[in-house]
C-alpha cells in the first residue's frame, strides 16, 4: 500500500521539470525564431479593408514607433472581442490623417480641401467669388522692364488679347508711374531693384503657379512688335505642337543667330545653315533644337522642367539658350515664324 504512495511522489517533480524545460526551450526557439526575420510593417500588409476600417497604420507605427505590430493587432482584437465599435476608431482616426498621394507637406489635409496649384487670376474684396471673374485668361506674357522703356512697352502689350496675363517685373523699383496706361492698372507688377528675368522667372513663376496658363511668354522690354500677331502666333504653335519656340525676327534687326531669322518661305522652320565653323552638329544649337532668350515661348509642359533646370544664381542667363533642348523632343522644339 506505502509502495504506490512512494512512487508517485517520484514522478511528480519529474514532470515539473519536464514542462519547465519544454517551456524554456518554446520561449528560447520563439525568440530566435523572431529574431532572424526583418520587422514586419502594417504598412506593407495588404489586409482587406473591411478587417481594419479606417485605421491609419502608416501615422500610427509613426507617431508610436515602439508600439510593435503584434501589439497593434492584439489591440484590436481586444477590442473587437469587446464588441468595440468601428466608429470608435474612426473617431480616433479623424483628428489626424496620413494620404501619401497628397503633396509633399501636406500629408494631414484630406485631398478634398488641397489646392495644389494657383494662377494670376485677380480677386475682389468683396462680392460672390463664383462672380470674380468673368474670363480665365489663358495665357501669361512677362516682360523685365525699366520705366524708360514704357513706350515700348505698351506697344508690345496691345498685341495681347484679354486671353492673356500681363505681368511685369520691375527692375527698377518704379511701378506707380505705369498706371498712366490703362492696362497696368489691371496688371501684375513684381519690383526688386537690379535682377534679371531669370531670376525673377525662378522666384516668381512656379510650375504651380501658372499651371492655369497654356503658354507662358518671356519677353524682354525692347522687342520690336510691328508686324507681330499674338492671336496668330498661338494658332501657329498649337497647329504645329511646339513646346517652347519664339516669334521669327526680321533680317535687318542685327541678328545674332540665322536661326531666328523669319522666313517668308514657310510658317516654321526647324533647322538652318549658320556661317562656317558656328555649328559642331547640323542637328544641335545653334543650327537646330534653338531659340534665343530675348523671347521664348514655353508651353506649360516645358515650362515646368526648365524651371527646374534653371539655376538659382542664374543672372544673365547665357548659355541656357543652347540647354532648353534637353526638355523637349527635339521635333516640338524651336520653330519660328
């Protein structure tokens, strides 16, 4: 009777033991089992959305990165284990909200609100703002101009429609005295002492902020105009898909470049012969792919990837002349008329 009483406390720390030794070997295994795998992100898991309503995993493992990913889904058992609602999480999630796809820096705004892109279009101060404006001009001419070049000026700005935007850069600091022409009054004016167009160009005409305008002009203030149609000159570009190109010159205006000679032969030419030793490639700049600074036209396309190109210390801007090709198929490029 004693023999079996004897036995069985015998085997019971046997099996003590053995259940301590199996556990710290599980915890031991799991451990470096967890160890030798890369962490896993919420972020990357493609869960269906009915399991995980509304939860920003992507703000989450940021705003606490030591909360680890099975914790985060423990959390949420739990709280579907307690008959939590979804609204509950919604709730937690409507203060702060993550989209990638949003511009950079604004991340936390809901896309429905984010204006990405802006224009010239002038404002009232008061009234209806579906009322403000009548027309959207399509169009954006800039000239860098001194008050003593005014003439000029309004000679060249009465060959634009109200299709177009006037925008002038002063380098001068004189602004109020153009407002003896009508259409300044309705203008744009950008005034900093001493600077070129291109560094105006880079500070002020943003991709984004004349994203609204099809073709953006880049005029210096002492163009001759007379025989120059801009109505014409923009059924001449969309007829012929040119990104960035600029008006023909006349032959006895002291040109530079055969290039941006006007030809009476044809509406738009793409290449030409230049005097002996001035072009290394027939198919390069100067002799094709060319326009010259005084008055590129860009297209809105074009626009934004020579703005990028454009150096911020960028003054005179020699040179660019022969760099513009790279942000164009050569075939859209440097036609004049």
């Amino acid at each position: 009777m004693g023999t079996p009483i004897r036995i069985g406390n015998i085997r019971k720390p046997n099996e003590t033991m053995r259940l301590l030794v199996t556990t710290f070997m599980g915890v031991v295994f799991g451990f470096l089992l967890g160890v030798s795998f890369p962490t896993l992100s919420l972020t990357k898991l493609n869960l269906p959305s009915a399991l995980f309503p509304s939860i920003d995993f992507a703000y989450i493992e940021d705003k606490y990165s030591g909360l680890s990913t099975q914790a985060l889904l423990n959390a949420w058992s739990s709280l579907k284990g307690n008959g939590g609602s979804a609204s509950s999480i919604v709730e937690f999630n409507s203060s702060k909200i993550w989209v990638p796809t949003n511009p950079r820096g604004a991340e936390r705004l809901p896309p429905g609100i984010i204006a990405a892109e802006s224009d010239f279009y002038l404002r009232r101060l008061w009234g209806l703002p579906s009322e403000d404006l009548m027309t959207k001009p399509k169009y954006l001419v800039t000239f860098t101009v001194g008050y003593e070049q005014r003439k000029n000026i309004d000679a060249a700005v009465k060959k634009f429609s109200k299709d177009f935007t006037i925008m002038l850069f002063h380098y001068d600091g004189r602004t109020t005295e153009w407002d003896e022409f009508e259409w300044s009054k309705t203008a744009i004016h950008v005034s900093v002492r001493k600077q070129t167009k291109w560094w105006y160009a880079k500070r002020f005409l943003h991709p984004n902020i004349v994203a609204a305008y099809d073709y953006i002009f880049m005029w210096d203030e002492d163009l001759g105009v007379e025989h120059f149609d801009a109505e014409e000159y923009i059924k001449l570009i969309k007829k012929h898909g040119l990104e960035i190109s600029q008006p023909g010159l006349e032959p006895n205006s002291g040109l530079t470049w055969q290039m941006t000679k006007r030809r009476e032969d044809s509406e738009v030419h793409k290449v030409t012969e230049e005097r002996p030793g001035w072009c290394t490639d027939p198919h390069l700049p100067p002799c094709a792919a060319f326009v010259e600074i005084m008055a590129p036209v860009f297209s809105r396309e074009a626009w934004r990837c020579v703005w990028h190109m454009i150096q911020n210390d960028l003054v005179h801007g020699w040179g660019l002349d022969f760099a513009l090709r790279k942000c164009v198929e050569v075939r859209n490029f440097s036609f004049s008329y």
